[in-house]
C-alpha cells in the first residue's frame, strides 16, 4: 500500500467517522428538541412530523455513503468490458 493510498484511505475513513458523528448529533438534537416540544406542551404533531422526516434522511445518506465506503474498500465491481458489437450483421 502506497502513501498515497494510505492518505486516501485515511481521508476516506475520517469523512466517515466525521458524518457517523453528525448523524448522532443531528438524531441527539432533534430527539432533544422533541422532549422539549413536549415538556413545552408546544404542538406535538409538527415537531414529530419534522423530527421523523429529518431522522429518516439522515440516516439514508449515512446508509448509502457507507455502503459507497465499503464498496469501493472492496475494489468495486469487477466487471469485464462488453464485447464489441459484430458489424455487418
């Protein structure tokens, strides 16, 4: 493994851990937002609605930049150039 290999990965490896840690800050202040909506008797169904929503796309983009991460730990795909077309068929 080359240096530049072991920067990229290390690179790679801290933009993950990185938005690992958002993504536990984020579901921490909107849990704590919502505790406090309902310690406040603010209106509950917005703040659950937004709460929700806000959780769930976080969680995708963490879901599928780690699923990137690992797939391209793994080499990607291998696959094999398509066959040139026959001409004069």
């Amino acid at each position: 493994m080359t240096l530049r290999s072991r920067l990229i990965f290390a690179g790679q490896t801290a933009s993950l851990a990185g938005i690992w840690g958002l993504l536990a800050g984020v579901i921490y202040w909107l849990s704590n937002s919502l505790r406090l909506a309902f310690e406040l008797h603010d209106l509950p169904s917005a703040t659950v609605v937004i709460t929700i929503v806000a959780m769930g796309v976080f969680i995708t983009l963490v879901g599928v930049l780690t699923y990137v991460f690992v797939g391209l730990q793994r080499g990607g795909r291998k696959t094999e150039p398509a066959p040139a077309a026959k001409e004069g068929k």
